[in-house]
C-alpha cells in the first residue's frame, strides 16, 4: 500500500511520537510511506533512517496554491492509495489536492470532541469536505461527536488509538526538595492550561473538603493557572502553603513521576490527553471526569477513578480514599501501566489504521 501522510512535525519530541513512530511500524510492516512535512522537523532524519520518503512541504495557511500544486505534482508522480492529513492545515490542502484522484482514499485525523457542525461553512474546508473518505479520531467520545454531523456513510468515521511505549515515558521523578514539598507528601498533580474547560477551578474548589489531610500536597502545572479565581480558591482551602502554582516548565514528564495520583477535572469535551497517557506509563493512578475520552483510559475503581464533571464531592473523595492507602495507589497504577501496555500499543495502532485504510479502498 502506497501511503501518504500530511502533517506537522515541529512539536516537541514527545508530543509527536506517537503519531510519527506509528507510520513508521506502517514501513515495518511492509508499505511504503511518504511524509510530507517541514523539511527542519525534528523527526525527519528518524523516518529517512526508518525507509521513509519525505518532501519539505508544508502549508502557509488554510489553502495554499503552492502546497496544492506539491501534492498534486506527488499525487500524478504515484499511484497513491491513501493520503492522510492530520491538522486544520494540512486537511483542507490535502482535499484540494487529491481532486480528482478518484483511486486514492482521502482520510482526516480527529482528535477533540465539539467545534464541528454543519452550519459552519468552515468545516466544509475540513471533516466535511465533500473529498473526504475517512476519519480517523483518537478516542470513541471524538467518533460519536463526529457521526452527528458527518453527511452520509458514517461507517466512514473510526476509533483509533494512538500507541504507545512504557520506555518513551521513563525518567527520574525531580526532587521533592525542588518543589519544597516534603519526600514523604502524597502529590496530586494537574497538568493543563488556564482554560475554564479544564475544570481546575473544580479541583481547587474540592481542596477546601481536603484540607485536613496533612500531608497532601496539590501541584498544579501549566500556564496561566494563576487566574484571581483560582488563587482565590486556593486561598479559601485552609491549605493554602499546600497548592504549587508552578505555571509552565519544561519538565513535566519529571514532575509527573514524583507524583502520586494524576488527576484531570475536565468539565468539557476531550479528546485523549497525553498526561493520563504518561501516567499510566509511569504506573501512576488518575481520577477523570466523563467528559470527552479520558474515561475510556481508565477502567473504574481499577486502574484509576472516573467522576461526575462538576462534582468537587466526587473528586475530594477519590481523593481522600487514595492518600488513605498506599497500597491501592501502587495497586491502580500498575493496573493503568499493563492496561496501556494490552490495550494501547504502537503495534496495535498501525495494524488498526491498515485494516481501516483497506476498508476504505474496498468500498
């Protein structure tokens, strides 16, 4: 299979690895892949090591002439059975280009839940465009969201996880002295941005029923988490000394692996948020709420909690029952790691992705 992937690159290492090690098991098992990219990514000298063709080519903006005319140059140079863009760019580009190239399959990634609807003019550059034959997206949340408003064979929209490897994750947990928090606190970590969707307001508002246990310690990280409103609840905690604002830092997978509990109190859609993914590498326990595609990451009261969005309640007792035993903690975290090691591995996820392509092709 002749195969043709659009995307960026440009990201941090760890963010695009999974995508980027993906298409290169696709070469493992036997097709032939080109990337189109930035030509200076990162990650290029690893996919021309790895037998992949690339070409320095990536779009300005929405719809780019030059970036069609590329792709429509490669498109008439090889019979290509599938091309697979992943991004808001890449997309609407990618389904120009591929206009009339009727055997080649078009196919879109997906990754959030919401912003797709068929009165926005805009999602006819991208999910909805009439060229598109596939869609791919990263959790079964994201799918049922899409089949609402897809026209057509909604047989076209997929689940696929990405994959993963427990040794991408591996690091020294940063010295608890670095963050003034004694060795032997249980940490709860946050990992997000300012966004009101992600529920930190939430968390820090449940800190108030968790005060009295001693010995807890709450890190958030990610900028911007400094709102009022925010250090307005932390001040009303009664563990006030005991909530870390450490905004951004460039070593959060360190920060992760000093932690005891991972929590993301999301209050709307997600799609599948890489730190519930480098918890469970690390062998660490999450509670999430059921919003978007964190609750298919975890198998509740096994590998982890799953609770109500909005619920300050739920959280604090989830909270409060895995500082109350270590050995559930360790118990729930090893569960999480094997879970990701079964269910969500690079293997899986290129062979997934194959099988969809071919279906694709056969209808």
């Amino acid at each position: 299979m002749n195969i043709l992937i659009f995307s960026s690159y440009m990201d941090a290492w760890n963010s695009v690895r999974p995508e980027a090690e993906m298409f290169i098991e696709m070469v493992k098992l036997g097709h032939n892949v080109t990337v189109v990219t930035q030509g200076k990514a990162e990650y290029v000298p690893r996919f021309i090591d790895n037998g992949i063709k690339i070409i320095d080519c990536y779009p300005s903006k929405k719809i780019c002439c030059d970036t069609i005319k590329t792709l429509r140059a490669e498109l008439k140079s090889t019979q290509y059975d599938i091309v697979y863009a992943m991004n808001s760019k890449t997309i609407p580009n990618a389904a120009f280009a591929c206009i009339g190239f009727k055997k080649t399959k078009m196919v879109t990634y997906r990754g959030t839940v919401g912003g797709l609807y068929r009165h926005d003019p805009s999602a006819y550059l991208t999910h909805l465009h009439p060229r598109v034959d596939g869609i791919s997206c990263v959790a079964q949340a994201v799918t049922d969201d899409v089949k609402k408003h897809v026209w057509g064979n909604k047989d076209k929209v997929t689940t696929i996880y990405k994959g993963h490897d427990l040794t991408w994750y591996q690091t020294s947990p940063l010295d608890r002295d670095q963050l003034n928090i004694p060795k032997d606190a249980v940490i709860v970590t946050c990992i997000a941005n300012a966004r009101a969707s992600k529920g930190v307001h939430i968390l820090l508002a449940s800190a108030k029923m968790l005060s009295h246990i001693e010995n807890l310690h709450i890190v958030l990280v990610g900028r911007d988490m400094d709102t009022q409103e925010n250090l307005a609840l932390a001040q009303k905690s009664g563990m006030k000394e005991r909530i870390h604002f450490l905004g951004y830092r460039t070593d959060v997978p360190e920060i992760l692996a000093s932690s005891d509990i991972q929590i993301q109190p999301s209050v709307s859609g997600e799609g599948l948020p890489k730190t519930i993914i480098e918890a469970m590498a690390m062998a660490i326990p999450s509670i999430v709420t059921t919003t978007g595609g964190s609750k298919e990451l975890i198998v509740d009261g096994e590998s982890g909690f799953v609770v109500p969005v909005n619920d300050t309640q739920a959280i604090a007792e989830k909270v409060q029952r895995l500082c109350d035993n270590k050995a559930l903690r360790l118990s729930m975290g090893k569960r999480a790691q094997e879970q990701l090691v079964t269910h969500f591995s690079v293997q899986q996820t290129a062979l997934y992705h194959i099988e969809f392509f071919r279906s694709l092709m056969e209808r």
